[in-house]
C-alpha cells in the first residue's frame, strides 16, 4: 500500500514537477501514490484541485505532498491558500531568489514546450527519433556516416530503449546494430560497419540475465538457453576487444546512465546544454 499521495500540480504538461519531485522523493523510503494534475489553468480546475486535495487528506489522515510549477499567481494562491497538502512551489524556491541573483525577472512562461515546436532543437530532436526508428536492430545501414553513434551487442542487451532514449531526450541519432551467431562465426566485424568504427559503442549484459529476458519473449528455446547466452555474450565481449570497441554492461544500470556513459565517451558536447 501506498504511504504517501503525492500530487504533481501545473499549468502546462507537469514534466519538470514530475522529474523534480520524484529525484526529491527517490531519497526516502517511499511508495507513495502519484497524482498528475496538468493543465491547472484556471480558478475553477485550481478549486476542483485543492478539492482532491483535501479529500485525499480526510480519507488518508494525513496531508498529501504537493509538488507545484504554477505560474499564474492566483491560480497559485488557491492551491496554497485552499488545500491542506505539503505545497513545494518549485518557482518560489528557485526562480525567486534566481531573479535577485541575477538581477532580472524571469519569463514567467506557462510551460516549457509553448514554443518548442518551433525551435532547431525540437526540429533535430524529431529527425533524431526517426533516424533510430529507421535503424533499429540493423533494419537499415543507409546513411549511417550520419549517426552520432551506433550502439552494437547481442539480442535483448539493450539497445533500443538506449537508441530512443538518446534520440528522445539529447537529440542523438543512433542506430543499433544486433551481434548474431553468423558474425561470431566469421569471426569479423560487421561490414557494413567497419567503416565506422570509431562511431560504435557496445553494450553487454550478463548471461543470466539476459536468458530471464529471452525467456520472456521465447520460452525454452534455443535463443534464451542459459548456455547459448553465455556464447554470445562471451563471443561479442571478445569482438568488441578485439576491435577496440568501448562497451559496458547494462545488467544493473539504467537507461539514464548508460546513456549518460554513451555521450560522455562519444559525444561529449551534449552533455553541455
């Protein structure tokens, strides 16, 4: 059961409240109940809000955590003044004393994406999701001197949530490329790839785990045998050295911090924002 509601109130999509407060609640021992109320834009939904609010207080017996980015001050006002929730203005917090720090008033702007259509990065950023869409699982090997990287390993390590998560969240256009039996067979690199090499980042993944996945998606076949995973994976861990290819294993991390790796070792200028 839940120990804990926590509310995540804006007037635009909640994605900065969201991801605020939930690296904030990360630091404790919770499982508390997400509540996302986006678009909070007026007087009446702010009412209706603070409503859910205090209901939720009455029923739990104790008062929700409420994460805010409201901009508009009245709208703020309600949602402070009305309801019995733990209210974290996130603008209050940081903006305000920004603005004395700098010396300027800032844009006071309802939502980051209001105007994100229309910018380079948001044009970029959709080329780069359709490039790794196109490229997935080695569908394609058009335009790859186009890639920033090209992520390589065997079936199921992880490569295309990584391809879309740098697409997605950077910018970044990255194929992904699988290792199968013929290409340890050979015992070669890839053709198609050789002639970027330096663009390949590799991702491993402990055997075990790797079979519980296959497993998943074919149930005791060959593919997801413990033993043939451990072929594979030893198999396209000694490629990888053989070619001087940079990879780590994706057993234990993230998406967020292979990613962050990836970029920090081929593509260094974006994590400077």
């Amino acid at each position: 059961m839940p120990n804990r509601t926590v509310f995540f109130i804006s007037d635009g999509t909640g994605i900065t409240a969201e991801t605020f407060g939930n690296s904030i609640l990360k630091q404790f021992a919770l499982q508390p109940r997400h509540v996302r109320r986006p678009f909070i834009d007026t007087e009446d939904k702010a009412h209706q809000v603070v409503r859910e609010i205090n209901h939720t207080a009455d029923v739990e017996g104790k008062r929700p955590i409420v994460f805010t980015t409201l901009v508009n001050e009245e709208v703020l006002a309600i949602v402070k003044g009305g309801s019995r929730g733990m209210v974290l203005d996130m603008f209050q917090t940081f903006v305000e004393p920004l603005e004395t720090e700098l010396g300027m008033k800032s844009n006071h702007r309802i939502g980051r994406f209001s105007d994100v259509a229309a910018s380079q990065q948001y044009h970029d950023r959709i080329e780069a999701i359709n490039f790794s869409l196109a490229h997935d699982d080695g569908q394609s090997a058009r335009n790859l001197a186009e890639a920033d990287v090209i992520l390589i390993g065997v079936s199921r390590s992880g490569k295309t949530p990584t391809s879309l998560y740098l697409a997605m969240q950077h910018g970044i256009k990255a194929a992904n490329y699988p290792l199968i039996p013929e290409d340890f067979e050979r015992r070669t690199f890839p053709s198609s790839l050789s002639p970027y090499k330096s663009k390949c980042f590799g991702l491993t993944i402990a055997p075990d785990r790797l079979s519980e996945i296959r497993n998943e998606r074919r149930p005791n076949s060959k593919y997801a045998s413990l033993e043939n995973c451990r072929y594979e994976v030893a198999e396209a861990e000694a490629m990888m050295r053989r070619e001087g290819i940079a990879w780590l294993s994706s057993t234990h991390k993230s998406i967020e911090e292979i990613a962050t790796t990836i970029l920090r070792d081929i593509r260094p200028d974006r994590l400077i924002y």
